[in-house]
C-alpha cells in the first residue's frame, strides 16, 4: 500500500494517507514515509491519523463521512490540542478519540483542559485510560 492507495480486507477497506512527521530510528537509519489510515467496516469510517501535526491534505477527508478520528493531542512530537481542533473542522468529524499523549513528561495534558477545549468547540473528545477500549 501506498499513499492514496487503499485495499479490501476481510474486515474492510483502508485507504492510506498522509501524515506529517519526522521518520528516523535512535541510530539515524531511516524509518519509513508516516502516514495515515482511512479505515472503513461494517458501515462505519475512522480516521487514523498517526503521529502528525496540522496539515492541509487533512482537507482532502472532509467528505469522507468520518464516524470517529483518532487523533494526536499530545503536542511536541505531534499536534496539540488546538491543531488538533482545526483538524476535527479540516476532516469534518466531531468525534475523536486523543492519542500521543501522557507516555512521556513532555507530552503530558491536563485532561480536563482538553475536554473543555473540545466541547467549547463542539466538538466530542474520549480519552482512554491505557488498554481500554472503545465500541463505535
């Protein structure tokens, strides 16, 4: 698979797609092109960004009709809270689930700022405790 490139699965369909992000390994070996996933099953579509920041081909998904986005909200290494807000708008998705956060000090939020942030925007954010999970 490639970006723009999609494939059926047993389970469904996933489409790749862009995400902006450094790609490199601790010993400099080069790691790899990020991206991002459209993944659609069982008559439901998610957004998997990936590690990213802010970008425009975000754009690109807002007539996707994504059910859910799953996307960064730790800041430093990816999009904070705020892009990530812009980026529910870009992506036209008003459910997300926040990742890239909490695993290191310098990517830790305060929850409940996040929250209010989302929902002042209209917007609906779940944050999962480590091994939960979510049913959509």
């Amino acid at each position: 698979m490639n970006f723009g490139g999609g494939f059926n699965f047993d389970f469904g369909r996933v489409k790749m797609v862009y995400a902006l992000h450094s790609s490199s390994m601790p010993d400099g070996a080069y790691g790899g092109n990020p991206a991002g996933f459209v993944i659609s099953s069982e008559g439901k579509k998610i957004y998997f960004a990936g590690d990213t920041a802010l970008t425009l081909d975000m754009k690109l998904l807002a007539d996707e009709n994504l059910d859910l986005a799953i996307l960064p909200i730790g800041d430093n290494y990816t999009m904070g809270t705020d892009d990530a807000i812009k980026a529910c708008g870009f992506i036209n998705c008003k459910n997300v689930i926040g990742m890239h956060y909490d695993t290191f000090p310098v990517i830790v939020i305060d929850k409940a700022k996040a929250k209010q942030k989302f929902e002042k925007a209209g917007l609906n954010l779940t944050l999962l405790e480590i091994g939960a999970s979510e049913e959509l």
